[in-house]
C-alpha cells in the first residue's frame, strides 16, 4: 500500500466554472487487481494493452483509493512528486522472484482483469490474493504456470554443451587431461 499526503489546495474547474476546495488528505493507494477491475469496469478497455489519457490515470488513481468517505476529486490536487511516487510504486516488482526470459514467446491474449480472475481460479490462488499490488499477483501467476508446466526435454546440442561443461569440471576436480 502507498500512502501519499496532498497538500490543502483551490482548484478551478473548468467544465463547471468553479472552485474546487482540496483538504489536506492523506490516501492510502493500492494498486491490485481490484482496482484494475474497477477502472476496466468503468472504461471498457484493457487496463494492461492501454496507453492511458490523463484522465483514465487520474481515474485509475481514484480506483486505487482505500480509504473511505475521502473526495475523489483530491486526485487533482496530487502533486508531481506524488505522481512519480505513484509511478514508481505501480511499476514496483513487489518481489525478490525473477525470470530468465529463454526462449519465451508473447502471447496475443488480451489480458483484461477476467482473464487474470480465470488465471486465479484454474490455479487455485485464494481470492484474497486480489488485493495484492498487481505485480506480485502476475508473478506468482507466472510462477504456479512455470511449476505447473511440463519439463522440457533438452536439445541434443544443450546436452553436449552440459556434458562438455561436467567434463571441464571433473578434468579440474581430478587434475587429468581426459
């Protein structure tokens, strides 16, 4: 969870030819699959394949919000350091699990909150998982689908280069030359 304090400020709106009054609010935010859901539920897009406007991230921070009865339109008083702060937080990892990338392919799948909701439930992740930051949730996605996945049989040119590799060892190891 991020928290986030915005400063007491007027705002003038535009649309409406009046002055918005924002409190001095603390928000604590949360980037998680609910809140993606929300957002994707309101814009009818892809949260994930979209190059957000302004205003769909200004709506998506207003998803992200955890605290109750708190105005939503204390999102146009972030400043631009909370809105770096806000970046960084969403493209956090959120764990210490990386991946070697071989071989992977990219799917064409569009990727909507249902399909990680499908994802969660053939792979038997509790619902309460929904509320984790984003990032961490897809990565324990990737990792269950790594575990859960057949081994792969090695090419006859990977053996040859390991059994070189084990070779070279036990050479060293025995102090031999073959």
């Amino acid at each position: 969870m991020l928290k986030l304090q915005v400063d007491e400020t007027t705002l003038w709106n535009e649309k409406e030819e009046r002055f918005i009054e924002i409190p001095k609010t603390t928000l604590q935010l949360e980037h998680s699959l609910v809140s993606l859901s929300k957002w994707e539920s309101k814009w009818h897009k892809a949260f994930l394949q979209t190059q957000l406007t302004t205003e769909e991230t200004l709506d998506y921070v207003k998803c992200m919000i955890m605290n109750n009865n708190v105005d939503p339109n204390v999102v146009y008083g972030l400043s631009d350091e909370n809105i770096l702060e806000i970046k960084d937080y969403i493209s956090n990892p959120m764990t210490a699990t990386w991946f070697t990338d071989n071989n992977k392919k990219e799917s064409s799948e569009v990727v909507t909150s249902e399909i990680i909701y499908y994802w969660m439930i053939s792979l038997q992740i509790p619902f309460e998982c929904q509320k984790w930051h984003l990032n961490r949730l897809l990565t324990l996605i990737r990792v269950c689908n790594e575990k859960n996945a057949p081994k792969k049989n090695m090419s006859k040119r990977e053996i040859a280069e390991r059994n070189r590799i084990l070779n070279e060892q036990r050479k060293a190891r025995y102090k031999s030359r073959g």
